[in-house]
C-alpha cells in the first residue's frame, strides 16, 4: 500500500469513528456565524467595495447583511478570517 491510500485510509477511518461519536484525533474546525456588516462598517467600505474587493456580488452581501440568507461553506471561512485580519487578506488578494 502506498502512504497515499494509508493517509486516505487513515482519514476515513477518523471521520467514521467522529460520526459515530467516538474520541478520536480528526481536527474539527468549526466557524462562528459572522456580523457581515459590522465586518464591512470596520473596514470602512461601501458594499460596493467590500463585494468587490473579496469576490462577493452585491446581491448575495445585502442578503447577508439583511439576514435573509446567511453565508456558508468557503464564504463564512473567508469572511471569518476577514473579521481577524483583514488588512491581511486585502494584501494577499492584491498580489
């Protein structure tokens, strides 16, 4: 067996065990629900900027910001790491 599969292997067998409620070593990383617009009101900018400055249409940042929807997946990972550092990421996006 290569140390792919094992690693692969490994992985699964640490998702299964966590489903079923077993102690195991799988990292679980959970993000807080975000103030969209509290985050946006820190940095400064209009929702024309900050929707264009991280990838985000207009539309989906009044929904949020509204509460009519509430962002998931790489989107709440974004805007929680927005919320620590965003001069950080403001840079790293403009390189």
């Amino acid at each position: 067996m290569t140390e792919s599969f094992l690693s692969i292997k490994q992985g699964l067998t640490e998702a299964i065990e966590f489903s079923e409620g077993k102690p195991n070593q799988a990292v679980v990383h959970e993000f807080s629900p975000v103030d969209v617009k509290n985050i946006r009101a820190k940095i400064g900018m209009s929702q024309n900027e900050f929707a264009s400055a991280f990838g985000i249409s207009v539309s989906t940042l009044r929904h949020w910001e509204r509460g009519d929807r509430t962002p998931q997946g790489p989107a709440l990972v974004l805007l929680n790491v927005v919320a620590k550092e965003p001069a950080l990421v403001l840079k790293a996006l403009s390189s």
